[in-house]
C-alpha cells in the first residue's frame, strides 16, 4: 500500500511537473514578435523572436508580444523650405510597421514596448515629420516636382535609417501632391502647358505646311502633262494640215479655207490651254501663299508666344522676389531708425548729464573763488583798519596803471608838422608855443586830480597841486591854467 502511494505521488509529482513546462512553453505567432526579458544570455536586455517558440522560466523571465500591423500615417506637411528658400506643401502617407530584422528587433523591444498602437504612430509621425523636412531642403523645386521617384527614394532612405533606431521599417511612402505657397510650381506646370500646345501647333503647322507643298507638286505636274498634251495636239493638227495642203493642191480655196479654219482652231486651243495654265499657276501662287502664310506664323508667331509667356512668367518671379527685397529693406531700415533714435537718446542724456555736470563744477569753483576773494578782502579790512584804508589801498594799487594809461595817451600821438605863429610874449608872459605846449600837457587829467575825483589824497612825497592864479572879474572868468606838480622840495 505504501508503494501504491509513492508511486501515485511520484506520477503526480511529474505530471505537475510538465503541466508547469507546458504552459512556460510559448509560441510565437507570425504577426507578432515574442520578447523574453529578464534574465536572458549574453546579458542582453530582450530575448526577441520573429516565429518559432522558447521557453519562459518562471520567476525570472517574463514576456510580452509586439504587433506586426502595419500602421498608415497621415503626414500633411505644409510650408517645408525647399533648397531655394520656396515652402513646400507635400500631404503625403506613411505605412510603417515593428521590423523583424535581428538586431532592429531589440531595438522596438527596447523602445516600443508596452506602447500602445497610437503612441508608436504618434513616435513614427514625429520622425517622419523631421525627416522630410531634411530631405526637402536638399532639394529644387524642380527636382521635387518632376523626379518623384527621386523624392520617394530620399525621402525613404533618410526616413528609413531614423525608424530603425526605435525598432521600426518603412513599408511604402505615397507622396499625394506637392504645391508650393507662391505658386512656383503653378508657372512650371503653366510653362510646361504652354510649350507642348505651342509644339503641337509648330506640328500641325508643319503638316500643313507638307500638304500645301505636295498639292502645289501635283498641280505643277498636272499642269506640264496638260502643256504636253496641247502640245502633241498642235503637232497633229499641223500634218493634218500638210497632207491636205499636199492632196489637194488644185483646190487652193478650200486649202486656205482649211488652212484658216485649222490657225483659228489652233489658236483656240492654244488659249484656252493657257487660260487652263494660268488659272492652274493662279490656285498654285495662293496655296504657296497660304503655306508662306503658315511657315512665317510656325516661325515667328509661335516663338514669340513662348518667349510672352515665358518673360511673364519671370516677370511675376521678379516681382515677387523685388518685393520681399523691397520688404527685407524697409525691415532693415526701420530697425536701423530705431536704433539710431535709440543712440541719439542715449548721446544726448549723456551730453545733459555731462553739462550739468559741468556747470556744477564751474559754480562750485566761482563760489570757491569769490569765497576766497571775499575772506582776502576781510583779511585786507582788517590789516588797513577798516573799509576806508582799504579802499586807498587799493586805489594806491591801480596808480601804476593810471599813469601808465595816461602817459600812453601822448605817446603814439603821431604830429606830422606844427606851425606855430609867435608873437612874442602875450599878458601872462608865455609865448604861443609854451602855451601850445603847456595846453597840451593840461589836457591830460594829473594824478592827484585822479586821486582826489576817487576820494583818496595823495601823500605829500607824491607831490602837491598848486593852484592855478585867478583873473580878476574885469579880466573875464577864470581861466584853467596848467597843473604843476611840486615834489617834496618845492620845486615843480
């Protein structure tokens, strides 16, 4: 009984044993990618796995599955610059998925899982986006309008190598339209339209041209025929004539009967070939005109059509480029205005600041040298014993120059020649020249009178007035007589 009892337990033992691997055990399906992440060998972060199955030990690994799906992405890019600075609209759609390939793999389950599917498409948009951006700036618009395989192939190797780095690949690129904001690539699509209907009508102006060319050859060849015809007729005609003439030699009237009837038939024949002739070389001079007519508007007319469009279009172009110029300017212009009223602010606050700096300065120095003047003058008031003494002082002081001015006033006195008529001496017992001499000295102010018109008396070592003698009131009234000046010894 106890060996029916182990082995029960033993059996049991090992059927929970493989019911635990079982379900470790997991597949993988086709759609999906099996990411085992724990511990895995070699260090890795992720044990990934595109099919097939592995086993997942308990405790220390765990797994998740990653969507193969593909996802479309709308990408609707507008105003992306273009290798000439032109923007761009190019609405296009993207089909991404998580890529299989070794190596990428770790780098989704790295960076995508546990993502759900609207954060990788908004990761993906956000790539694709800067991307096209990139590969557009390298390109003309030309490029971008007319090689769309060329844009489609940069734009999916550029695109392509960005989306590996988070695990994803690019599966098909769809560029919807592409327009540009100033209506480049409307005047490219506008010339291109331009030049094929003005080739089909160069074409239609050639046939035309042809087909005049060939009816005018038939025509001409018509026309030789008939000439020849007319031609071997006369002939006929003429040896008719001859054998007749010959065969019939004795009825001479009937002959120049015959002979006349057969000129006029001739004659008649002969214009109404040449009336055919020129009525034929008439409808051939208007076709050939028609055909010059043709050639000439193939030639000329067609050409300048191409070239009118064509320098309207650069017209349009000029003008767009001379206004952005012209805008660009009036920017520039308007920054540097502002600017310069910014700096002329500027100078002149500083130039305010420095006068009144200045004029600060200036009346700080007066004041300190009227602040000095006045205490030198008070020292001055108190040394001479009060305002008077200092007063005579200072009068005493300014002599010099009094004299010195006074002396100057005769000194450059320039007197060419005087003539002096003397008449010996007069009632004060002066000649006429010590009179003319003495009245000049006299017109000069003397210094103690100087002095004494300032308030100040002279000392006496200066020297002293001395009054002038006064005429009695019969001799009239007084007369100035010349100041003499004594010195201290009395004599003058």
């Amino acid at each position: 009984m106890d060996t029916l009892v182990l082995i029960g337990s033993i059996v049991l033992i090992l059927l929970g044993t493989l019911v635990a691997f079982a379900s470790r055990y997991r597949r993988c399906p086709s759609d999906r990618i099996l990411v085992v992440y724990g511990k895995v060998a070699s260090g890795r972060s992720a044990h990934c796995l595109h099919g097939g199955a592995a086993f997942v030990w308990p405790i220390i690994q765990d797994y998740q599955f990653l969507d193969l799906t593909p996802m479309p992405i709308e990408i609707n890019l507008q105003g992306a610059l273009s290798k000439q600075n032109i923007r761009v609209n190019t609405p296009s759609t993207f089909t991404v998925g998580i890529a299989t390939e070794p190596g990428v793999m770790e780098n989704a389950a790295e960076r995508l899982l546990g993502l759900k599917m609207q954060e990788i498409k908004e990761l993906a948009k956000d790539i694709i986006f800067g991307q096209m951006r990139v590969v557009i700036a390298t390109m003309n618009i030309e490029e971008i309008n007319s090689d769309r395989d060329k844009l489609i192939a940069n734009i999916a190797s550029g695109v392509e190598v960005e989306l590996k780095k988070v695990g994803l690949r690019l599966i098909n690129v769809n560029i919807q339209d592409v327009t540009d904001v100033s209506g480049y690539i409307d005047a490219l699509g506008q010339e291109a339209a331009s030049k094929a209907i003005n080739e089909a009508r160069i074409k239609v102006a050639e046939a035309d041209r042809d087909g005049q060319i060939g009816a005018s050859e038939a025509q001409r060849d018509q026309r030789i025929q008939v000439a020849n015809a007319n031609a071997l007729a006369t002939q006929g005609e003429n040896l008719a004539a001859v054998e007749i003439a010959n065969s019939n030699a004795g009825r001479r009237s009937n002959e120049a009967e015959a002979e006349r009837l057969a000129s006029a038939a001739e004659r008649v024949a002969q214009a109404k070939a040449l009336q055919e002739a020129y009525s034929f070389e008439e409808q051939a001079e208007v076709q050939r005109a028609e055909r010059d007519k043709a050639s000439q508007y193939a030639d000329i007319v067609v050409p300048a059509e191409i070239s009118r469009d064509r320098l309207l279009v650069e017209a349009e172009a000029n003008a767009e480029q001379t206004r952005r110029l012209q805008k660009g300017v009036a920017d520039g212009q308007r920054a540097l205005k502002q600017a310069e009223a910014d700096g002329l602010l500027f100078v002149r606050r500083a130039e305010a600041e420095g006068t009144k700096a200045r004029l600060l300065a200036e009346a700080e120095g007066a004041e300190a040298i009227l602040t000095r003047k006045a205490a030198g003058f008070r020292d001055l008031i108190e040394t001479c014993g009060g305002a008077p003494g200092a007063q005579n002082m200072l009068i005493t002081e300014q002599l010099p120059s009094l004299v010195r001015e006074q002396v100057n006033a005769i000194s450059n006195l320039k007197i060419d020649k005087v003539t002096v008529w003397d008449g010996g001496k007069n009632a004060s017992g002066k000649t006429g020249t010590s009179e003319f001499l003495s009245g000049l000295i006299s017109a000069l102010p003397p210094l103690h009178e100087l002095a004494r018109n300032a308030g100040l008396d002279l000392p006496t070592y200066l020297g002293e007035m001395q009054k002038a003698a006064q005429t009695d009131g019969q001799n009239g009234p007084a007369q100035r007589q010349p100041n003499v000046v004594k010195d201290g010894n009395g004599s003058a």
